[in-house]
C-alpha cells in the first residue's frame, strides 16, 4: 500500500491537557477533557502504524529477529512518494529491560547496538515525519526532556503524551498505546520516573533476568518471556518448556507413556471398580483380553495403568489438603498481579469499552487506535473502529495436547503488520498490511506430534472504509466483518 495516494486536511496534534509537577514534569489525566485545537503541521496524505516493538534490553533481549523487516519497511516509507507520517504508539524500546544502566546511558547503549536502525530512522525522517509516543516498556521517555532532543538527532519526533490525535476527512484518531488503561501498567503519575506500575517490577526482576540467564538452558528459550502474554501465562510456559527443553530425555521419554495413558488410567479405574462391585464385569473381561492378545506390549501397558492407578489413588487421598494450599497460593499470586482470572477476550472488551467512552465523549472521533496487548484487530463499533496495531515480538500460542495430561505446547510465530489510514473520498480508510516473515521452526519432534497446528491469525480485513457522514457502519472490503482479534491459545 505504500504506493496509493490520497489526500486530505492537514493533521492536528492534540496531546491531553496537562499540568506541571515535580521536577518540570509533564502529568496527564486520561479523564480530562480533550482540545480539539488545530496544530500546524504539513499537510499530510497518510498516517501509518506501527507498536511494540521493545527494542533493547539485557545481553539476550538484545537480538532483535525481526531488523531486516523493520529496516526493509523504514525503506520503503523513505523511498515513497506519499506524504506520510509514521507513528509509533509505544514501546519502540525496551527500556525497563535495561538493569545494569541508568538514565541516557541506556539510549547510548540502543544507538550503539543498533547504528543500522538509528541511521534508517534519519534517512526515513528526512522525507516523512516519525512520531513516537511513550508506552510502559519505553515509559522513561515521558520522563526525560534529553530523550526528545536526542531523538530528534535522528529525525524522530517524541510527544510525551498518552494520547495524541490526528485529523483525517475531517474526522479525528485517536492514538494512545493503552497501558495507562491495564492496572499492572498504569503510571499512578504520568511523567515521574520514579511513578513506576507493578508491571516495572516483574520486567526488572523476571523479564531481564531471564533475558541474562537465556544462554544456559540447553536451548536459548528464556529470553521469549516477553512474548508471553498475558503473563499469567509464564507458570504455563515455564512447565512446558522445562519439560520439553530441559528435562533429561531419559526421564521425559520414561514418563511420556504414564501421561499419555493418565487418562485411560481413569477409564481404567471406572472399569475395574464395576468387576469389583459386581456391578458390570464385561468391560474389564474385553480390557483383559485385550491386552493378553498384545503380549508383551500389552504387559507394558499393564504396568503403566498399574502405576498410574497407585499415583491416582495417592493423588485422591492428598487432593483435599492440597485444594486449600493451591487456593492460598493462587490469592498471593493474585495480590502480585500474577495470576488474573480474565481471560484475553475480556482484556479486549475492555478496551472497546473505552473506546465506546472515548467516542461518547468526542463524536467526531472515528478510530481508536491502541498497541499494548499484541493482539492485531480492527474491531467495528457502531459507525467507528477500534485498531489494535499488534506486535513485531514473536507470539506465542498456548496449544493443548490431543491425549494424556503432557503439558501445553507453546507454538511460535511472527504477525509483522502496520496500519495505514488515509482519506478517500471523504472516508476514512484504514489499510491492514502484513510484513511477511516466516514463522520460527522451535518445537521439538514430540511437542509437533502430540499437538494440532493452531490457526495462527484469525482473519484481518485488508481495508475499512469510515463514512465520512458517520451515518453508515464501517465496512471492510472484500470480506466479511468477523472477530478480528488475534488468537491467544488453542484451548476448547
């Protein structure tokens, strides 16, 4: 799409209405109402979208997989003939990633390990404007007036606000990264560095030191916790790749066929309880039988549900006292923001939430566009859109085993993709495009033959026309208007 041109009123700028606090910072209150004031600026045919990029951090987090596709993109906007903004609503870097540095010695230290990047960035914004916005991994960029000057040596513009908006068909975006809407990621005070969300704390101490301990394991794994979302899912992860990736092979391989058999170990237990009872003795006569003509096979299987039935029976005796120690456990996770009972589609609908209160505060706002959960979508709401413009970190996708208790398979894979809106023809036009790159090829033998394939991306409209009169429901081209967003696991 970056060849299609279109034209329309000049963008505005509009940050929230702010005051002034300790230090000569900058604080903005989301509740505040929004000026709708004109900013100059040049006019602009088109804006694009990117997020979440989290660039940097300790020695693992450094590898940065998706480069050559970020740089291939920068490139393209440089070379093309569109007037163009690029925006980048959060979590450019990964500054909370950084443990071992303070203050612009960690921007020193990305401009030093990424020199291709930072010279792409001033090509690029010697022909388009580039616009960065804080999100909660960059969050000292709305902390530091020095972060803004020297980004500016690269041609790159930072606007300390939560929100920014841009006009498009005489209609506004509303443009935000979306942490200071998530509990665990909200700054209680904008614009102090020292006002630091429980989020900061799990990245200092869990996040960045898995990123230094990476190398050790016998395959370098650890470092993909960022990719783990939401993080409630890091107990999960952690268990499947311990016993996929670390456990000896030949204790994972011995305990394979009892997991695999857990289950019959169950049916088993039903059927033997009927013989013994007198209940119904046919079943179990057929299941002897059965593995009487498998021979030697069938003694193996034997032994296993023989074990298995002993294992059950301890777990049904301890189970009790366990409930109440596991509950006691999961409270106190719960209490550090470990453990939440909301499950991905929830943390969505929060966010169309808000978005319905934005569009109920400001009509003239068409689009709510928002980064922060890695989950690309472009959701109608009444006669508006909410955009989630996604991640370029791996993804992660939580599969479960087709048999026996095993732990879930996490299957990786890459959604690369920007946003581009435009005006035509007095509509606001939202372009979806995907950045192609192929998905990692991770998993172990075992973990691809006790699972399906999950569906990596559910479907994205490639283009959504806004009306520009508001009376008529956005539209996509060429495809049915479905749940757009990304999946998070292959649970039924």
């Amino acid at each position: 799409m970056l060849g299609l041109r279109s034209i329309f009123t000049g963008p505005t700028f509009i940050g929230c209405p702010t005051e002034r606090v300790g230090r000569d910072r900058v604080r903005v209150s989301r509740s505040d109402p929004i000026d709708m004031s004109s900013d100059p600026h040049t006019d602009i045919d088109c804006y694009y979208f990117i997020s979440d990029l989290h660039i940097g951090g300790d020695e693992t987090l450094q590898e940065v997989e998706f480069m050559d596709e970020l740089l291939a993109f920068l490139r393209d906007l440089e070379t093309s003939s569109e007037d163009a903004e690029l925006i980048i609503n959060g979590d450019l870097f990964g500054l909370w990633e950084f443990t071992e540095l303070a203050g612009m010695a960690k921007f020193d230290a990305l401009v030093e390990r990424y020199p291709d990047l930072f010279d792409q960035l001033r090509a690029t914004g010697e022909q388009i404007q580039i616009t960065v916005i804080p999100g909660n991994h960059d969050y000292e960029l709305a902390c530091y007036d020095a972060y803004v000057e020297r980004l500016a040596e690269y041609n790159v513009t930072l606007e300390q606000e939560i929100v920014i908006t841009r006009e498009v068909a005489d209609r506004t975006v509303w443009i935000e990264h979306g942490q200071q809407r998530d509990p665990n990621n909200e700054s209680p005070d904008f614009g102090n560095p020292y006002a630091n969300p429980p989020g900061y704390h799990v990245n200092r101490h869990i996040t960045s030191r898995a990123g230094k301990l990476s190398k050790r394991g016998r395959f370098n794994w650890l470092k993909d916790i960022q990719s783990v979302t939401p993080m409630t899912q890091i107990p999960d992860w952690l268990i499947s790749k311990y016993f996929y990736r670390e456990m000896s092979p030949l204790l994972r391989y011995a305990a394979v066929p009892f997991l695999l058999l857990f289950n019959v170990s169950l049916l088993f237990i039903v059927i033997l309880g009927l013989d013994v009872l007198g209940v119904w003795t046919l079943p179990f006569e057929l299941f002897e039988e059965l593995l009487r003509e498998l021979a030697f096979v069938g003694a193996l299987i034997d032994f296993v549900l023989f074990v298995n039935v002993v294992v059950i029976t301890l777990l049904t005796l301890i189970s009790i006292p366990l409930f109440f120690f596991a509950r006691d456990v999961k409270k106190t996770l719960r209490r550090f923001g470990l453990v939440d009972d909301e499950d991905p589609e929830e943390i969505k609908d929060q966010y169309i939430e808000a978005a319905r209160d934005v569009f109920a505060a400001h009509p003239r706002v068409a689009a709510f566009v928002y980064g922060h959960t890695h989950r690309a979508s472009i959701t109608p709401v009444d006669d508006r859109v909410v955009v989630n413009t996604g991640t370029w970190l791996k993804r992660l996708h939580r599969q479960s085993v087709v048999f026996g208790i095993l732990p879930r398979v996490f299957y990786p894979s890459y959604r690369l993709n920007y946003v581009r809106i435009a005006e035509d023809d007095e509509s606001v036009v939202i372009d979806y495009e995907v950045v192609e790159k192929q998905h990692p090829k991770e998993l172990t033998l075992l973990e691809r033959l006790l699972t399906r394939r999950p569906q990596f991306d559910q479907p994205i409209p490639e283009q959504t026309v806004i009306d520009g009169t508001t009376e008529q429901p956005p539209t996509p081209a060429g495809r049915p208007v479905v749940d757009h967003s990304s999946p998070d696991d292959g649970d039924e």
